[in-house]
C-alpha cells in the first residue's frame, strides 16, 4: 500500500507542477500549503490525498492528466487522450499544427521525463511513451499535407 501511496504523490506533484502552484490553487480554490501537503512526503501528511474533485479542477488545465493516468495504471487500465478536449484550432492550417506539434512534443516530453524520474522505464510508461510518439507522428504527418496544399495554390 505503501508503494501505490508514493506513487500517488509523486504524480500529485507532478500535475501541481505541471500548471504551477499558484494556478493549480487558483483553478482549484485550495491554498498552496494545502496543495504542498496532498504530495509531502512528511509522515504527518503521510495519509492526506488530492480530493477527486482537486483532482478533475486542476487537471483542466494541465498540459497532462497525472493523477488520472496514475490512477489507470493502477488498476491496470489505459487512458486515451482526446484530442478535440485540447485547445482546438481551426484544422488545416499550418499555424495551427505547429501548435499542435508543440503541445504533442511538450506531452512527450513529459511523459519521458516522469518515466525516467526511477531510472528504469516501466512497460506501461514504456506503452505511454509510444502511445505519445504515434500522436506526434499524426500530427506530422498532418502538417506535411497541410504544407503540401499550400504548395499547390
């Protein structure tokens, strides 16, 4: 139990991080010290989690579901991500997916990053971080069309 509870934390932390302290306690109405406490490592905090609805609020806003994709792993489930939930733009046009393209490296980017934090990368990170690698390769290849168009006017 200790080990799902550690694992838990460092995902809260993770997702606090990710929007930054202050916007996390803004999006989700909480202080900074009560959000420092849902992921301290202090034996007094030991037994202190995110509420779900914490949880839902902040990650709203995050560039990545943490907690939920923590929570998935857990229970042995996978998480797909959406793409029209995130900052929708206009399709086909190269602005655009040049936008689309950072957000998926960015998400790549963290996914790596939280995978490598233990030194060893897991099977399901290592299945996260293909899943990631597959969005980005769409939206490149998306983009290769949207420039091939705009060759041809």
């Amino acid at each position: 139990m200790e080990k799902i509870d550690g694992y838990l934390k460092k995902h809260t932390e993770s997702l606090v991080k990710d929007v930054g302290i202050e916007a996390a306690a803004q999006a989700c109405g909480k202080s900074k010290a009560t959000l420092g406490r849902y992921y301290s490592a202090d034996p007094e905090h030991a037994d202190r989690f995110m509420p779900i609805d914490v949880v839902a609020k902040i990650e709203a806003v995050a560039k990545f579901s943490h907690v939920t994709q923590a929570l998935a792993e857990i229970a042995g489930l996978e998480v797909s991500i959406d793409e029209s939930r995130r900052n929708a733009l206009p399709d086909g046009q190269v602005s655009s997916d040049v936008v689309v393209l950072s957000q998926r490296f960015a998400n790549l980017m963290a996914e790596y990053h939280q995978s490598i934090m233990d030194g060893k990368i897991t099977i399901n990170e290592a299945r996260r971080l293909i899943s990631e690698t597959q969005a980005l390769q769409k939206v490149l290849i998306e983009m290769k069309m949207h420039l091939e168009e705009e060759t041809v006017r």
